[in-house]
C-alpha cells in the first residue's frame, strides 16, 4: 500500500521556538487516587451543582420523542430528549450530565417556541477565572454558533432557542475549551407547553482524536505574548473540529494540554515529567469531571462509539524531554517503545479503524519523533495492520501567525484541516475495506470517496 507520509521542509525559527514552548500549560490532574476501578460510587462524592436534587430520574427511550408540557426534563430523562455527543460522565449525585472534554455536548431536534437549558458547575471550575468552561450554541447552521457563554455563578439558565411562532429546529451544543481547565453540567432543559424534543440521528461517519493543546485549541482566539484562558481557546474551530464537520461526522476528542506519551511538557532534561500521561487519560471516561466530582475513575465503555478513522496527534510534549535528555538516541527509543504501546491500546478499542499517526506543525527535535513514528507504521504495516498511515503537517506558513502560547492560530488550523481531509479522502479511496464483513470487501472507490466528501 502507498505510503502517505507528507514530508515538509525544515521549519524557520518561529515555528522553532513554537515546538520550544507549545503545549507548555501546566498538567493538573484532579485530586483523584487515580484509580480506573470499573466501579462507581453512588453514595460518595460532591455535587456539580453544589445541591442534592431530588427529581424524578425516569425517562423515555431515546428512540421516542419525548414531549415537555412546561415541565423540567432532567436526570435520565435528558438521554431520552438529547443525543449526547463526545465523552460525558453521568453525576451519581445530581443525575446531571457532565462535560469536561473539548467538542463534548449534545445534539436534538426541537419543536416549539422556546427552549432554555440549566447548567451547573462545581468550585474548582468557577474559582479560576482565566480556566473556565466556555461553550458554543449552534442553531440550524452547524458552522457558526449563534452564542457562546460561560459559567460565572454555580447555576446559569442559558435560553438555547426562542421564536414567536412555533419551528423546528436542529440544536447543537459544544464545551469548545478544555478538560484540564474545567468541566460544566447539564442538569436540565424547559419548555412551553407542546414542545417536543428529539434526540438527533447518530451522523454516517465518526471521527476520534487523541491529542494535546493542538487539538484542545489553546491559544487559537489569542495573540503571541497573551496569558492563556479559556476565553481564547475555542476547540470548535481546531483542525480536528474543522475535519469532522468537511465529513459531517460526529467527534470525539480526547485531549489535554501539556500531555505527553513519554513525558509531559519539560524544561528539564534528567527525567521525563510522566506522573499523568495519555495512558493514564484515554482509559477512564472522565478523568477531570471524576475527579471534580470525588467519584472513582471509571473505564470507558463506548460500546456505541465506533470511528472510522482515529488520530492521534502527540509527540510535541514529547519533544522538550527528548531534546534535552543527555542521551537522545535512548530518550527517543523510550517514546517509540511508549507510542508503540498507546497505538496498540487504541487498536485494540478500534480494530477497524483507519489510524492516523500525526504530527506538527514541527521541527527539528519534533521531526526526529516523528521518524520514529514512521517506524511504529512501517512495523505494523509489516504485521499485517494495513491501516496505519502517517502524516506530518507542514510548518506555520507566512502569514498564518500564532496564537496564544506560541500555538497554532486559527489560520494554522484551518489549513491543518485542509491537510488532514485531503488525506482522508485519498485514503478511503484507495484502501480496501474489512469492517464490512468477516471477508475483505474491496468497495467501489468512487461511491467511497463520495460517502466521504459529503
């Protein structure tokens, strides 16, 4: 099979002193024991909201439309009215529904004329100013959102959609920062009377992406020399997000700033700083909201959840230890012997899915890292797993700026998208096929490429 590796040329200096200091916001792992024990604890753990309610947590299922007639949809109920999107975590307490990951949320179709939605937030999301969640609001036009807010109190009623008339509309609603940052519960919707709410289809295809700040978005909204907050960190507009809506796929994205394979972002070279790595994060469901919650770790089930195709962007971290470790050589042999190891976990989960092992905008200590990459691929390729593929994004281009942080502004993202879908599209077209059957299929490449570019 054709390699599709895209090679660039060696990056200029800014883009060096970018692989310097990105990704460098501090990793905060909640309190937590780090535990990953299956079991959950009903009885322990603090509220999102910070009160205990005691309504009624008996719905409908999500395949029948669930009417309001000017009553609460909350608890249970809130799976039967919305089709929740990314990774969520229910609140034992409350029965709330918890969002911690960037592009996390949930999707419905409404019918009536108003429809607001009560959010919470527990103290350690609210406390710090520059770290809390902001989440964008889409109506009917899945590009633009019609607002943004964010959380300055422990409950906030947001009105998602109102008209004079009675309509029907699609609503869509995204946490577009980040987990390590903070979380934000859904703890129920209200309408008029004779509403209707509907969760929404599931979309034809899903894409998954496991990453650091790149694919959080830190920074995008911001300038070079600005402090990092949330305000200026909108996962809604990252390559990953742009990708998924060229597909019109649904999105999951696993990811946290600063976080590493082998290490996380350093400035020191004698050890990696490895007390909370994406082997650690991707397992469990939730490690921010658990954490914020006092609930155990729970392992991730995602039955339901199948992507066609999962990338997985990290190394950038990796870079700032592996370049300043006084044996390179055996520096990188450990994060290859470590990337090995995450690409397997993540095959287990998803064996039919199409991975791509990317990286960049990079240069010189990243580029090296991703040479090895290439030889986890080439490995794999060699075992018999034909869908591996590798891709290194070109460095930031004139013009293109940065954002906050020495990161990828939005014009970077935007052209890393581009990237990104290009390959995906050749990619579907030319391989063949096995999650379709017991037997390889060899489909028809041009009904594929077509699925694709819808």
């Amino acid at each position: 099979m054709k390699k599709w590796s895209i090679h660039r040329a060696a990056a200029g200096a800014a883009a060096l002193l970018m692989l310097l200091t990105a990704c460098s916001a501090e990793i905060r792992p909640p309190q937590s024991d780090g535990s990953t024990d299956t079991t959950v604890s009903r009885t322990e753990g603090t509220s999102m909201t910070g009160e205990t309610h005691t309504e009624s947590t008996t719905g409908t299922t999500a395949e029948t439309p669930l009417p309001a007639d000017g009553t609460r949809v909350e608890g249970a109920a809130l799976s039967g009215a919305v089709r929740l999107l990314g990774r969520y975590l229910w609140n034992e307490e409350t029965q709330g529904v918890c969002f911690s990951f960037t592009n996390s949320g949930f999707e419905l179709e409404f019918t009536g004329t108003r429809l607001d939605a009560e959010f919470g937030i527990d103290l350690d999301s609210l406390r710090g100013k520059l770290n809390r969640p902001f989440v964008n609001v889409y109506v009917e036009d899945m590009e633009t959102p019609t607002q943004t807010f964010t959380m300055d109190a422990l409950h906030k009623t947001v009105t998602l959609f109102a008209a004079e008339t009675p309509r029907t509309v699609k609503i869509r609603v995204l946490k577009r920062s980040e987990a390590q940052s903070s979380s934000i519960e859904l703890v129920a919707l209200q309408s008029g009377e004779g509403s209707v709410l509907q969760p929404t289809a599931p979309a034809a295809r899903a894409l998954e992406f496991i990453g650091d700040s790149f694919t959080c978005g830190y920074g995008n909204e911001g300038e070079l020399g600005q402090e990092f907050c949330t305000e200026t960190e909108n996962g809604c507009e990252t390559y990953a997000a742009r990708t998924a809506r060229a597909f019109g796929a649904d999105l999951q994205c696993i990811c946290w700033s600063g976080i590493g394979v082998l290490s996380n972002y350093t400035e020191q070279g004698e050890h990696p700083n490895d007390a909370f790595l994406m082997k650690d994060l991707y397992p469990v469901t939730d490690y921010a909201g658990s954490g914020r919650l006092g609930q155990e770790q729970k392992r991730y089930d995602g039955q339901d959840w199948h992507p066609d195709a999962v990338v997985i962007h990290l190394g950038t971290n990796d870079a700032s230890y592996t370049q300043r470790a006084a044996d390179r050589e055996a520096a990188r042999d450990s994060f290859e012997a470590a990337y090995e190891a995450l690409v397997e976990t993540v095959r287990e989960r998803h064996p039919q899915a199409m991975l791509i092992l990317a990286l960049g905008p990079a240069s010189g200590e990243g580029e090296e890292l991703y040479h090895r990459i290439e030889q986890v691929a080439e490995r794999r390729r060699a075992a018999g797993d034909a869908r591996v593929q590798t891709l290194l994004f070109a460095p930031t281009q004139e013009g293109e700026g940065l954002g906050a942080g020495w990161h990828p502004s939005q014009k970077t993202h935007a052209r890393m998208a581009g990237e990104l879908t290009a390959l995906l599209r050749e990619l579907v077209t030319l391989e063949e096929r096995t999650d379709r059957g017991p037997e390889t299929v060899k489909v028809v490449l041009a009904k594929e490429a077509e699925e694709w570019s819808r």
